[in-house]
C-alpha cells in the first residue's frame, strides 16, 4: 500500500510538472516588431521591474519603441510659451554628439502650466517633439539639447547677451580699443537664451567685453590710481 502511495504521488508531481511545461510557452511576451526592450517602472516603489516583482494584469512591464521615428520629451519656460506652436521647427543635438544637428518640429504643447520639479519653483509647460530623420544614432533614454527655431534673421550682428548693458537712456556695448574700452549705444533687437541682435555703428568682427569685465576693470583702474 505504501509503495502504490508514493507511486500515486510521483505520477501527481510529474503532472504538474508537465502542466508547468506546458504554460510555460503562455508566459512568454513576444512582440510585434523587433527592437530594443526598455522596461518599465515598477509603480510601487518607481524602480524598474526585476525579477520575482509581482505583476497584474494590465501592468506594463515594458516597451519596445518603433525607432522608425523618435519623440522628444522636453518643457519650455513659461515665459516662453507664446513664442512656440505646434509645428515649429526644432533642432534637437545629443549631448554625446553636440555638433551634430537632427530637425524636428513641435508636435505637441502642454496645456497645463507646472512647476518644473518639486526643489524648483521654475513653472514650465510639458512639450513634445518629433524628429523628422530616422537616424541609428538615436537611442531611447539618451539626453539631448533643443533649439527652438522662433526666427530667422539674415545679415544681422549679434553679441552675448553678458555684453549688453541695459539702462534708463539705453543699450550700451564696450568696443575694445587698444588697452580701453569704448561705450556705444546700440538699439537691441530680438534675442533668444545666449545672444542678442543688435543695430549701430557697428563693424563685423569688432571685439566687445562682457559688461562685468569692464566694470571689474573700471574698479581695479581707480584702486591704482
């Protein structure tokens, strides 16, 4: 009798590793498209799923983007936002390849103004992009830096914004003229981040100091004198 029970009981344990077997094939995710497997965030505790993590039905547990076309996540300051639309064009640079440039263009623009992070009481509004070539080059998850296109000028001269001295009467500029530097007022026009446009009587390839560069040299000027 003892030896039929544990015959029973092998008989019952090979079942269910056959029955394990058999669902094994119905536990296997494959995708529609081959590419490259980013997994998910687990929601619980905001890591990436790994084994043994529990999931339900529902549960993303990852993504195989379609690298046919790339999107870009990115925000714009909120005083920037009337200066953008859908549409726009964007040049968007990795960082690991910054000289290289890939166009793309606003696809879609954040309607809801939010702080940019929970340290930072910044506000932006969410913006997304669509890169415009496929390129091998571009991997989901790498860091990139946006231009966004909000005017072209031709033939115009500009500076770095650190070169322009802003006051009640006007622009002002320091040209550098041998060991000094000459004050010229200068009508400012459009700027974006880095550089400004500006009109005078000016000449290409003249050099100009940075307005704390000619006051520190001001300063040091008087103390030797």
């Amino acid at each position: 009798n003892d030896l039929k029970i544990q015959q029973i009981r092998v008989r019952q344990i090979k079942d269910d590793i056959n029955d394990a077997i058999a669902v094994i094939p119905q536990l296997t995710i494959r995708t529609p498209i081959p590419g490259i497997f980013q997994i998910a965030w687990n929601r619980r505790n905001r890591t990436l799923i790994k084994v043994g993590d529990e999931v339900y039905r529902g549960n993303n547990v990852g993504n195989v983007p379609d690298l046919t076309w790339i999107k870009v996540e990115t925000y714009v300051d909120e005083t920037d936002i009337f200066k953008i639309k859908e549409g726009q064009r964007v040049n968007v640079r990795l960082d690991a390849i910054p000289n290289l440039v890939f166009p793309a263009e606003i696809s879609q623009i954040g309607r809801l103004c939010h702080p940019k992070d929970n340290n930072n009481k910044q506000k932006v509004f969410d913006v997304e992009l669509r890169v415009l070539v496929s390129d091998a080059r571009l991997k989901p998850g790498m860091t990139v830096s946006n231009e966004f296109l909000c005017e072209a000028l031709h033939d115009v001269l500009f500076v770095p914004l650190n070169c322009v001295e802003n006051t009640a009467s006007g622009s002002y500029i320091y040209i550098k003229k041998g060991l000094t530097y000459e004050r010229t007022e200068v009508e400012a026009g459009p700027m974006n981040n880095t550089h400004i446009v500006i009109k005078g009587d000016l000449e290409p390839g003249q050099l100009v100091a940075p307005v704390n560069q000619v006051e520190k040299s001001d300063k040091q000027s008087k103390e030797t004198a």
